[in-house]
C-alpha cells in the first residue's frame, strides 16, 4: 500500500509535514494504545469463567439480582396543586351564548370557593379553555360526582332559581359544544 502526499503548492507546507516514517510510527503507537484500552474495556465487561473465578471460590453463574446501591428509592412527588382543564369548541354560532353561560357556571364555583381560571382564545382549535383545581387532588377523579361538585350543583340552583333551571342550563351548554377534551395536570414547586 502506498500513500502519497499531494500539495498544491509544493514547499509552502513541506517543512511543516512529517516524513512517512513519523506518520506511520504516530499511526502504529495510536492504534496501540486504542487497542490496549479496549482490550481492558472487553475483560473488564466480560468476566471469562475459569480457573481465576474457581480459584476465588466463586461460582461461574452470573447474578441479575441488582445490588440496593443501584435500585430506585421511593420518593413523594412535590406537587402543589392538581387540576383538571377542560377544552372546548363551540358550534357555529354558539360562541356568545356559551359565553355568556360560562359566566354563570364560574360564578357557582366561586360560590362553593373553587376558583377556576378560565381562558378564552383568539388563535387555535379551541374556543374555551377553563382550569379547575381539585381541591381533594387526584383522588376527587374516583367520583361520578364528588362533594365538591355537588356543592357546586347546589350553587348553580340557587343563582338560577330552581334544580330544573341549573339542569336546563347545563344542558344549553352541553348543547353548544361540538367538541372537548379533558387534562388532569399538577404543578410542581
């Protein structure tokens, strides 16, 4: 194998490069000293059983039980709050009405001191977006309908009068949706 060295203007670097023993003695001392590290990388990785592990009076079956050093510990999540955030998109020509329900339904919440935060878009998929905080955190989504909730049912009623005209608002709400979607996201301190 030959290898050749081509400059475009000879001279101009011609002091400044080795000659072809230097380069092959730099590549041959370089491929030595890789060789040399992942050999110890190989043995250390890969235990060869035999006379050394005999001798030791170890056994050659290998152990897939890891040591407690390298297992996780438990640990609490630091969680400051949990809620649920609820998207919605309106039919055509259902936005106001919506609106102007929406502004009824958070005034029962902050009845029953369950402040949401809603949001209203102006770029987007979605129409209406409101934040509710889960006063019990996770474990208020095991109920079809939890306390908090119920309260909140019972401040609707007052503010519109009767149970039957809470009902009827619901479902004029409900009625204007053509799409949503629900989240559970905690914040974090």
């Amino acid at each position: 194998m030959s290898c050749h060295v081509r400059l475009s203007r000879p001279g101009f670097f011609a002091d400044r490069l080795p000659t072809r023993a230097a380069w092959i003695k730099a590549i041959v001392s370089t491929l030595a000293v890789v060789g040399s590290a992942l050999a110890i990388v190989l043995l250390s990785c890969f235990e060869t059983p035999g006379a050394s592990a005999q001798q030791k009076g170890e056994s050659n079956a290998i152990s897939t039980a890891p040591s407690d050093a390298v297992l996780p510990k438990s640990e609490k999540m630091r969680v400051t709050g949990w809620y649920k955030v609820y998207y919605f998109k309106f039919k055509h020509g259902k936005v106001e009405a919506a609106h102007t329900i929406i502004d009824k339904l958070v005034m029962a919440r902050r009845a029953v001191k369950r402040e949401p935060l809603p949001f209203f878009f102006v770029t987007g998929d979605w129409d209406h977006m409101v934040i509710l905080p889960l006063q019990d955190g996770p474990a208020e989504l095991a109920w079809s309908l939890s306390p908090n909730d119920e309260a909140w049912w019972k401040a609707l009623a007052e503010i519109e009068g009767s149970p039957q005209a809470a009902k009827d608002l619901v479902a004029e709400f409900r009625g204007s949706i053509a799409r949503r979607k629900m989240d559970v996201l905690y914040r974090r301190h």
